[in-house]
C-alpha cells in the first residue's frame, strides 16, 4: 500500500510541468484583440487547460474559440461579459469596429454566437452570461481540475492600453 502510495505521488510529481499548468483566468477585464488572439493561441498550442474562475470580459472571451473546449472549465463563480468590439477614431472618441466586431463574432464557436444572437447581439453594452446559461455552453469544473490550480498560470490585473488603432474589445487590458 505504501509502496502504490510513493509511486503514485513520484508519478505525480513527474508529469507537473510548464505544459500541464493550468491557466486560471479571473479578473480579466479584456484589452486589445490581436493580444488576446497571441496569448490564447499560445495556451491552444501549449496544451495547457484553461480554468474560468472569475470574470472574463471583452477580449478575455477570446478563449472560448481559440482553446478547443475539451481544455477549457468554468466555476461556479465565473462570469463571461461580452460587447462589441471598438477603438478610438481620428478626435479620439471611442467608436464601435464594425469589422472588430465581425472578426469577435467569427471567434467564438456556434453555442456562444447563438447565445449572444439571442441576447440581441453585441452592442457598446456589456452582456454577461454565467450560471446555468454559462454550464450550457462551458463544461463546469470538476474538483481535480480546480485543484491542480496550485501550478497555474494566471490572467488578470489591469494595464493601461497604449495603441489607439487597434480593434479591442475594451479600454484596458489584462497580462
């Protein structure tokens, strides 16, 4: 007993490593698409899961279509915020991308573009989907899952964005 006990922790101790961390994303408050589009697509080739622990808005929902959905969990208390994508014009008022907007929509799986068909499309106001609506379309995390968060990557905190032209889902964004 002793002996499947050591090897099971070794076994263990073995497969943790930077490709079976796990990403936990909470505080995400978005920022500019083309950041997003890198980092997610970095998480999709790593292999790395991905946990949605928190609030994940603008930008962050990328993930929902760049890392397949086998990889990816929700929590209890996770919260996703959707709006149209926008940027600054030439006064440096904030506009809504038409085009942002179309290559967000283009992002997310099938279940995700319905969802917000049904909510009256992406718009400059947020919408927000959580709970059983959210279990629907994102798998809920299982305990091993959340667990395993001790060797986690994770996205949040704020920056202030620097670049004015580039399509974004919202003013500041996470790293």
């Amino acid at each position: 007993m002793r002996a499947c006990l050591i090897a099971a922790v070794v076994s263990t101790a073995l497969s943790v490593t930077s490709a079976s961390a796990t990403v936990i994303i909470s505080a995400d408050i978005g920022g500019k698409m083309q950041d997003y589009t890198t980092r997610f697509r970095q998480v999709r080739d790593s292999g790395e899961p991905v946990v949605i622990a928190g609030k994940c808005v603008s930008a962050c929902t990328m993930v929902l279509g760049l890392v397949p959905s086998d990889r990816i969990c929700a929590t209890p208390d996770a919260v996703l915020g959707f709006h149209a994508a926008w940027m600054f014009d030439s006064s440096g008022k904030r506009v809504v991308s038409a085009s942002g907007t179309e290559d967000l929509m283009q992002t997310y799986p099938a279940a995700v573009r319905a969802w917000i068909a049904q909510h009256g499309g992406l718009t400059p106001k947020m919408m927000y989907l959580r709970g059983r609506d959210l279990a629907a379309i994102v798998a809920p995390c299982n305990s091993s899952r959340v667990a395993s968060a001790s060797h986690a990557k994770r996205f949040g905190g704020t920056h202030q964005v620097d670049d004015t032209n580039t399509p974004r889902a919202s003013l500041t964004r996470a790293e």
